[in-house]
C-alpha cells in the first residue's frame, strides 16, 4: 500500500457529462500528478500540482482541470466527456524539494476506471 | 517527441529462470529511470528507481542503466507465476511528468 487513495473506485457517465476524481497524497508528500491509462497503453501524463498550482501540463485539452489543496489533496476536472476518456484514471504523490526543482519516486494510487457511455 | 520504446510482448518464461525485459529512451538528458509492475486491472507498483550507469540490485530484481546507448533493463531472477504481470518502464524527463512506455507482459509458466 502507497498510502495514496482515490474515489471513487469506479464511475459510469454519459457522453457530455462532467466528472471529478479525487486523491489523497500520501503523508508527507507535496506533489500530486495525474496520469490517464487507456486499456493497453502505459500511463499518460496529465499535469501536476505542486503548492496548489499547476505545475506541468501533458498533452491534454482545457476541458481536464484540477485543484489541489492545502492539505495536498487534488481533484481533476473533466468536461464535456467523450467516448475515449473512457480510461483509467491514477493520481500519484511525490515529494518536491523546497526549491521545486525535482520530484523524484511517484506512488500511484489504487486509480478509478471511468467508463464513458 | 520524448519517448519510452517496450516490447510489447508477451515474455514467457518458465518458473525458475530469468526474465528479461529491455527498455529504451529518446532523450539523452534525462536522470532518473522506474521500473513499475502492473497487474491486471491494478495501479503500477514502484519495483526500482535506478539513477546512475551501472546495476542495481534489490533481492531478485537488478536493474540496469546504460545512459551512452540510452537503454535500461529489468532482470528478474528465479521468476516465480506471481510475478506474472505488465512491466512498465517509466523515464522522468523533467520534475513535471514520467513517460511511460507501453509496458512488456511477463508471463511466467509453473
């Protein structure tokens, strides 16, 4: 066990509807990042939030946002879905250095496998 | 486009022998190299970070970097059926993002 958690653990949603998927970091850590894993295929970098601000996007449209929170715990934001964000979905918590300029080991979460209908 | 190449699979052994699985990476620059094991239907499991040239051993896993040819490898030893599983290669290619390559199946026989 990471120590990261996730909710939910599944989720059924209509096409054009909005969702939001939540993490816990693990203890300790400041860095929350979001990956998409379509079946078959490795993790895809999302972005990454660090003292509450974006800190690093992947090649993702506008309609995926997030948030993180004082206590480190994120939230990502997806509008408007479509069929193929149909995936699953993992957070992963690291630690920054004060100086931001490295993260280094991620620890995944348990993830949550969204289904677009 | 920074990538991660894997061979996809899937990688049969027998019970006992040694996996191996191999990795490469287009972008000189980068520092740190994961390898993660994935069950089905589970999230990536860290095994090993590896940061400098040479090997790395943790009980039956080695990794091996090699930054001139630009490859790492993942050698298990005495594979056991549990570790049956995809194996991802992941490469931090800035603090913002690890690249993930396609993840090699390992199926390992009794």
């Amino acid at each position: 066990e990471t120590g990261v958690t996730q909710s939910p653990t599944h989720l059924i949603k209509t096409r054009g509807q909005q969702v939001t998927l939540r993490c816990s970091s693990q203890s300790g850590h400041n860095t929350v990042s979001w990956y998409q894993q379509a079946l078959g295929q490795g993790p895809q970098f999302i972005f990454q939030y660090y003292r509450e601000e974006e800190n690093g996007r992947g090649n993702f449209p506008p309609r995926f946002s997030g948030l993180q929170f004082p206590n480190y715990s994120s939230e990502l934001n997806v509008n408007a879905l479509e069929l193929d964000d149909s995936a699953l979905y993992l957070c992963a918590s690291s630690l920054a250095p004060r100086s931001g300029r490295s993260t280094d080991t991620q620890y995944f979460g348990p993830g949550t496998r969204l289904t677009v209908l | 486009q920074k990538e991660v190449e894997q061979n996809s699979g899937p990688l049969s052994v027998p019970e006992g022998a040694i996996a191996s699985l191999n990795c490469t990476y287009s972008d000189r620059v980068s520092q740190s190299f994961f390898w993660y094991r994935q069950y089905s239907g589970k999230s990536p499991e860290l095994i090993m970070s590896i940061y400098s040239n040479g090997d790395k051993e943790d009980g039956r896993f080695t990794a091996q970097l090699n930054k001139a040819s630009q490859y790492v490898s993942l050698l298990i030893r005495d594979s056991q059926p549990s570790d049956s599983a995809t194996y991802l290669c992941a490469v931090n290619y800035g603090f913002q993002k690890l690249v993930f390559g396609t993840g090699t199946r390992l199926l390992v026989s009794p």
